[in-house]
C-alpha cells in the first residue's frame, strides 16, 4: 500500500504537518532537469565528433584518391621494378602522412609532396624512354671516337641492357661502376658522320669514273674533283668525325698529324673548331685524301678509255690518229653552233652557266671564307662571236671531253684550222642567233665546200 506521508508527520508530533512528497519535488525536478542537460550534450557532442570524423575520414579519402599513378605499360622494362618499388614506398608513405594529419591543409600538403615524388619517377622513366628513342637504331661502331672515354662502352651497355637500377636511382653497370641517372639521360653521345664520309665518297667515285672515261687529263680531274668536293657543306663536327673516325689521326702523317692533334685540342674545349685556319687546313687534308681515294677508280676508267682510243686508231687510214683528231674538232665545232647550252649540259651536267648575246658565262659556287656559306661567282666567260672566244670555248671543252694528252694536240690543230675557215661578223648584234657563218672550208679537200653543221652529230 503507498507510504503516507502526511500520517508519518502526524507520528513524529509535528503540529503542521508536511508532506516530504511535495517538499522533495523541486530537488528531484532541479535533478532531473541537470541530468537531461548533461545527456544531452553528451549527446550533442558525440553528434559533433561523428560529424568531425566522418569530415576527417572525407578529407582523408579525398587526399587520398589525388595521389598520382604512374602506368607501369609505359616504362621500360629494365626501370619497370625500380619505378613500381618506389612508387608504392612514396604512396604508403603519403597515405600514413594524411591519416594523421589534423587539417585538411596538412593532408592537402602530405599530398602534393607524394604526387611531387611520383612525377619524378615519372619524368625519369619519360627521360629515359627519350633517350632509348634517341638511339634506337644505334649500333656500336656508329659512336664517334669524339665521344669522352667511356661513354661509348656506357651507351653500348645500355642499348645492350647490360645494367640494373639501383634503389636510389643509379645505373649500376657492374665491376663497381655507378653512374647518376641524369648523368645518363642527359648525355649527348656523338655519333660518326659517315653520310658526309660518304657523300664525298661518292662524288669522287662519279666524277673519277666520269672525267675517266672521257679520257680528260689527271690535272683536269682532280681540278673538277676540288670544285665538286667543296659544294660538300660540313660542320665543325663533320670535319672532325670523318677526320678522327673514318681516317684516323695515326692516318695522318708528319705535319698533318700535329696539325689534326692540333684541332682536336680547340674542338673538345667547346665542341667547335674556333681557329679558322685549323678548320681550313682540316678540310683540304680530308679533300686530299678523298682525292687520294678516287685515282684508281680514275686511272682504270682513264685506262678503259685509252684502250678504246687505241683499238679505234690503230687501224690506220680513215681511222687514223689524224681523222679521229678532225671528226672530234668537227663535233666540238658543230655542236657549239647548234647549242653551246645542249653542249655544256651534256659535257658537265653540274655546270653552271648562262648564255647571253652569245657570250658563255660559266659560274662556280664556291665557299665564302667569311660568311661559311656557298654563294657563285663567274669563272670563265666566252664570247662565240670572236676567234678568241670560240676556240678558248672548244679548247676547254675539248680538254674536258677529249682529255689534254699529246693525242689532243691534233684536236687543237683541227681547232685551229677551223676558226682559219670561218667567216665571223664584224659587227656582232644582240639579235645575232648564230655566232659565226657556216661557211667552213676545208683545206684538205679538192675543192672548197660548205660542210653541213649537222654531218657530225
């Protein structure tokens, strides 16, 4: 039954009794109201740290899903566990950084410092895809002898694969040899210049075979041989690859070998050959032994033709020494009226020439010492309408097709004899088409005639 608590006071003799049920409301209320209070703070705060650590575990994933990858498909195979190893080392690293970092800002720094050591992996394994690219199709012996020592056995060991990636990034070749990363890639390697070797090769070859065959003299060739090697433009570094790997500097004897130590002292200092003399005197030693080069192919072209000459002239009569002298001074003649263009062309394809008012211009390009650039000059002019011009015109020409032995002193007489034979215009026009008249007579014959300038093409 309930506890009265009005009977209770009655009991301990109070006058007025009080009942403790209403007297002990307040306190109870008071409690209660403190109690809720502090529950519901609790409550509150554990609503503001559910919300925080869902915040930092937000900002946690966020920095987390930032970090960089690098696409293993695109390293190279000898980088690929170096790279990976290390990557994965920075990415532990920033992921522990981040979870225990307080503010956003320090995940976002811990970050951008992972991301920042990722794309130097990245950019190594670029670098060195570059720098496979770059010497893709490199073989041993096409590294210049220029190159400093080691760096050709360095560059074969790579190409070759011969060599590991250390943990810190270093190529580790073996036998104690340990060589910085960019060091490596950053090398420029030089390579032998042998399309210069051999387009000069070439040119020699063809103009030796050509002006031999033609039966030109020795001094004839080799001077058309210098014109045509100096069109040949070569850098500093030309010079000295085809100087140091195709010759050799033991190649070159006495003065020359001093004179190549000489330039290749001025050449490593900087990689540019600085006195213009040295690089002068480097280009006619590599000239001269070019030149060297191509005499034989010169002399049996020269001896092929020697030996048709002789079959031709040694049957006497019409094929005598002496007619074949005026059958070839008759076409040089014929040929230089119809088309001195035709003629030229046909004679020196590489010619360069114009032909004004019947005056032969022939050109050369040479280099200017100054400028290092090709630039043409006039060489040697012809005026078809005097005496002077057209036999100076045939004479040279001969030479160049006939040659200049004792065999093409018949051809000059026959030269001679047909300049006496022509009838030349006094008053020469610009209109002029035809440089001389073809009225030619022939002394030999039994009567006087007018040779046909068509009967000897």
């Amino acid at each position: 039954m309930a506890l009265d608590t009005r009977l209770i006071g009655r009991a301990l003799g109070l006058a007025n009794p009080v009942d403790i049920g209403k007297a002990l409301d307040p306190a109870i209320e008071k409690g209660e109201r403190r109690f809720a209070e502090q529950r519901a703070r609790r409550e509150r705060e554990q609503v503001r740290a559910r919300k925080e650590q869902m915040r930092q575990e937000d900002n946690t994933a966020k920095s987390i899903s930032l970090l960089s990858n690098i696409n293993e498909a695109g390293v190279a195979p000898n980088l690929r566990s170096y790279i990976s190893k290390n990557a994965q080392i920075i990415r532990n690293e920033a992921i522990e950084k981040i979870k225990a970092a307080k503010t956003p800002a320090e995940k976002i720094a811990a970050t951008m410092e992972a991301n920042q050591k990722i794309g130097t992996l990245a950019a190594q394994s670029s670098d060195f895809n570059k720098y496979l690219q770059n010497f893709a199709d490199l073989k041993p012996e096409d590294i210049s002898k220029l190159n400093q020592e080691g760096i050709g056995e360095q560059a074969t060991n790579i190409l070759d694969g011969n060599f590991k990636i250390t943990d810190d990034g270093k190529f580790d070749f073996g036998n104690g040899r340990i060589a910085d990363f960019n060091q490596v890639v950053n090398t420029n390697y030089i390579n032998k210049r042998s399309d210069k070797y051999l387009e000069l090769l070439k040119i020699a070859d063809n103009t030796a075979s050509k002006f031999g065959l033609q039966g030109v003299s020795s001094e004839f060739f080799k001077d058309k041989l210098k014109g045509q090697l100096s069109t040949v433009e070569m850098s500093d570094l030309d010079l000295m690859s085809v100087a140091v790997d195709h010759f050799g500097i033991e190649d070159f004897k006495g003065a020359e070998a001093n004179l190549i130590e000489r330039i290749k002292e001025d050449f490593d200092a900087d990689g540019d050959i600085d006195d213009v003399g040295l690089r002068t005197q480097l280009r006619e030693a590599i000239n001269n032994r070019i030149q060297a080069a191509s005499e034989s192919v010169y002399s049996k072209a020269k001896a092929e033709y020697d030996k048709k000459v002789k079959i031709s002239t040694s049957t006497g009569g019409a094929g005598s020494k002496q007619a074949l002298a005026r059958e070839r001074a008759l076409k040089l003649y014929n040929a230089t009226l119809n088309n001195p263009s035709e003629f030229i062309r046909a004679n020196n394809p590489e010619a360069e020439f114009t032909i004004t008012d019947n005056v032969v211009q022939i050109k050369e390009t040479v280099i200017d010492p100054e400028t290092k650039e090709p630039k043409t000059e006039d060489r040697q002019a012809y005026a078809l309408t005097t005496p002077a011009g057209l036999k100076g015109f045939l004479l040279d020409f001969g030479r160049s097709k006939y040659g200049s032995d004792a065999d093409f002193d018949l051809i000059q007489d026959e030269i001679d004899r047909l300049i006496e034979a022509t009838t030349f215009q006094t008053t020469p026009t610009v209109s002029d088409k035809q440089p001389v008249n073809m009225g030619i007579v022939d002394p030999k014959a039994e009567s006087s005639s007018t040779i046909d300038p068509n009967e000897f093409n």
